[in-house]
C-alpha cells in the first residue's frame, strides 16, 4: 500500500480538461440533434403559418432551419471546447484543494499492482 501524499495540479487540470471535451462532446451530440428537430419544427411551423414562424415573431420560413444548423454547429464544435475549458479551472481548483486536504489529513492510502513489467536494460 502506497500514500498519495500531492497531486500535481497542472497534470489533474490536463486530465479534468480531457475529460471535459470528451463529455462536452457528447453532450453536444444529444444538443445539436434537439437543435436540429427543433429547427426543423420551427421551419414546419413557418411553412403551414405563412412566412414567419409565430403570430407576428417576424422570423423568416429559414430561420428555423438556421437556428438549427447554428445550434448543431454549437453542440459538436463548442461544447467539448468549453466543457475542456471548464473541466481545466475545475480541476485547477480541485486539485489545489485536494492537496490542502492530503496536507492536512497525512495522505490517501492507495493500492498499485505492478503488471510484472520488467524494466528493459
């Protein structure tokens, strides 16, 4: 049993930061999908009212449609870039807090196994 005694904050925040962009993207799937059903209700709408997609909204029939490519374009491409950004501060923040509790409480007792690897010489 070995004691994780401090995190390095910078190799946490990179981590943190990975998995943003992988849960960022992921979430921007489920986002541009709604975004483009919503769009293509909106452009529905448009069509079966006349030229605009509400009682008097003055949004043009392609608005829902562009509304649409906008929020996919949004959820696969800005999404992971800001949930990277935010998994960063966050895991900054977390990792210099962590430290400051293994400080305090004298480490976390972890357990490795060593996969027998030899070290070639």
């Amino acid at each position: 049993m070995k004691t994780l005694k401090k995190l390095d904050v910078f190799s946490f925040a990179k981590f943190q930061a990975v998995m943003g962009a992988i849960l960022g993207f992921i979430a921007g799937i489920f986002y541009a999908i709604f975004g483009l059903v919503f769009g293509s209700m909106m452009s529905s709408l448009s069509t079966e009212m006349g030229t605009t997609t509400g009682a008097d909204a003055g949004i043009p029939a392609a608005g829902g449609a562009a509304l649409g490519i906008g929020m996919g374009i949004f959820g696969i491409i800005l999404m992971p870039i800001l949930y990277a950004i935010g998994g960063f501060i966050g895991g900054l923040i977390a990792a210099f807090v962590g430290n400051i509790a293994l400080k305090i409480c004298g480490g976390l007792k972890v357990v490795l196994e060593d996969e027998g690897i030899k070290p070639t010489v």
